[in-house]
C-alpha cells in the first residue's frame, strides 16, 4: 500500500482537482455543515449536487448514525450517485475532532460504497497529531486522502501551499487531472524553510 504526496496552490486546489477526477454534472458530494464553504461551492461549480448531512445541534458532531442508510435513500430517491465526502477534523468553523475509529467507522462505509473520502486535515497541528491524524489509518483505506495547508499553523495563507497523501494508485489518475501551474518557487521555499524551523512553529 505505497503512499504518495501531491501539492496544490493551497489545499482549495487540491480539492478541486480531487472533485475533477472524481464527479461528473449530476453526481453527488456529502459534507456535514457547517464547516469549510468550498466544499459546496466547487462541487455546485462543477453542475454536481451537495447532500449535507449536517451536524448535531448539541456538539457539532457530523450526523452519521445512519451514514450508510441516509446514502443510499439519496441514491435511490436521486438516482444521483454518491462520489465524494469530505469531512474536516478539526473542522472549520466549529472546531470539533473526530476520533481515529470515528473517522475508521466512515472509512469504512466509504470504501464499502466506492466513495472518496477527503479529511481535511487544515488544522491538525493545532491538535494532539498523535492521537487525531488519520495517517495512522490511511494505509487501510484507498479511497482515502488528507488534505493539508501551510495557511494555517505555518501562517503562509498569502504564499498558497497546499498539499494531501493518498494512495499511489489514486495519485497516478490524480496526475493526469494536475494542471502544469502549480505552486510558484517562492512559496515553495518558503514551504520548506518553514518546515524546518520548528522553533517558529511551536
């Protein structure tokens, strides 16, 4: 189960490019609102429909008790087939964590119906990585991919970098959607002298 990493003009790109290789007009993507708007926003640019799911208006907690069955009503009752599922962990703008066997429980579903599902990790580090990043999990799950920035913890939202592991596999057909355009040298640069200055970033 070989790895692999690409890199966007900040994670929103990548984003894009996963919703080019995967959706087609009429097809559909789940999010769990609120939480990051461009999810929608891409997809509904794209002619493709938004099934969201929402969260608990106690915790914030994505509704997904009945995940698997909420899927396939919309499947039948659309005849709109489900592609793609992003979930944000911690997710903007609430904040709220999903545990490693909670997201293990969406994977799970996901692989099981042919699903992408993006953990949007653009937060992480302000968490315990140990205990939250879905990398522990990953290599279980091909139809996984983390997405992650250097807008936020690093404080490089101007220089746009973003970047997301995945499954060899899924990166090869992901390559073929890339455009030639992608981060400019400068930002890479700064990508990496940020990544070694931990000092800064603690």
């Amino acid at each position: 189960n070989k790895l692999g990493f690409v890199i966007g003009n900040g994670m929103d790109k990548v984003i894009e490019h996963i919703l080019c290789l995967s959706i087609q007009a009429g097809d559909t993507v789940i999010n769990f609102s609120p939480t990051f708007d461009f999810y929608s926003f891409c997809t509904l640019k794209m002619g493709a429909k938004v099934l969201d799911l929402g969260r608990d208006e106690k915790d914030f907690q994505p509704c997904v008790k009945h995940l698997a069955a909420d899927i396939d009503r919309h499947e039948t009752e659309t005849g709109s087939k489900v592609k793609v599922m992003f979930l944000c962990t911690p997710n903007n703008p609430t904040g709220n964590i999903l545990s490693l066997s909670e997201i293990e429980d969406i994977a799970k579903i996901c692989e099981e119906k042919n699903i992408i599902l993006f953990i949007d990790h653009a937060y992480i580090e302000f968490t315990d990585r140990e205990t939250f990043e879905a990398t522990k999990i990953i290599h279980k799950y091909p139809h996984m991919v983390i997405g992650y920035t250097f807008s936020k913890a690093y404080g490089l939202a101007g220089y746009r970098v973003g970047y997301a592991l995945m499954h060899q596999e899924l990166k090869n057909i992901y390559l073929k959607y890339n455009t030639p355009f992608l981060c400019a040298k400068p930002s890479l640069k700064a990508a990496k002298a940020a990544i070694r200055d931990s000092e800064h970033f603690k």
